[in-house]
C-alpha cells in the first residue's frame, strides 16, 4: 500500500484500485479491533465469573455465621434481663437497708 504522488490517495502496487486497498487496510483494522474487543471481553467475563464465586463462598460464609451468632445472641439477650433483673433486686434490697439505716438513725 502507497500514496499516490498525485492526489495522495491510495494505490496498491499489486494492481488493485485504491479503493480496494483503503477497503483492505480498513478491514485489517476492523479485525484487529475486533479481536482486541473479543479478548477484553473473554477477559471480563472470566474476571465475572471469578467475582460471582467470591460472592457465592461469602454469602455461604455469612449464612454460618449467622446460624451460629442468632443463638448466641439469643442467650446474650437472656443474661442481660437476668443481670437487669438481678440489678433491680439489689437495688431494692439497697434502697430498704438505706430506709432502716435512716430510720435507725431517726430513733
């Protein structure tokens, strides 16, 4: 593929009108874009792939973790009204040493 000296446009040496050569380099260079394009997207939907089984394993490794943080939870949530319960009595319980105390101290 040349240029013409004339016109600038494009000749062949081996015969063939420029027309036909500009087509030929075009083609050429629609292929080799379309094969980049294929080998990006090969690449992307491999890197899909990968990513979508990154997924999969961590949402099996939440469904067992929350399997086994529910239950602890729920005994969590148990010992915590146990010692709120057991605050309120001790609570009381000092509330009425405190009223004997005054009242001691009153007599």
């Amino acid at each position: 593929l040349a240029t013409d000296d004339k016109g600038g446009s494009f000749r062949n040496t081996s015969g063939e009108s420029s027309w036909e050569a500009m087509r030929m380099h075009e083609m050429e260079s629609l292929r080799a874009e379309s094969n980049r394009l294929k080998e990006e997207n090969s690449l992307l939907k491999r890197r899909i792939v990968s990513l979508q089984a990154d997924v999969d394993t961590q949402s099996i490794l939440v469904k067992q973790r929350t399997k086994s943080v529910v239950p602890e939870l729920k005994v969590l949530r148990r010992r915590i009204e146990e010692l709120e319960a057991e605050n309120e009595d001790l609570h009381k319980a000092d509330r009425a040493e405190t009223r004997k105390a005054l009242a001691k101290m009153d007599n």
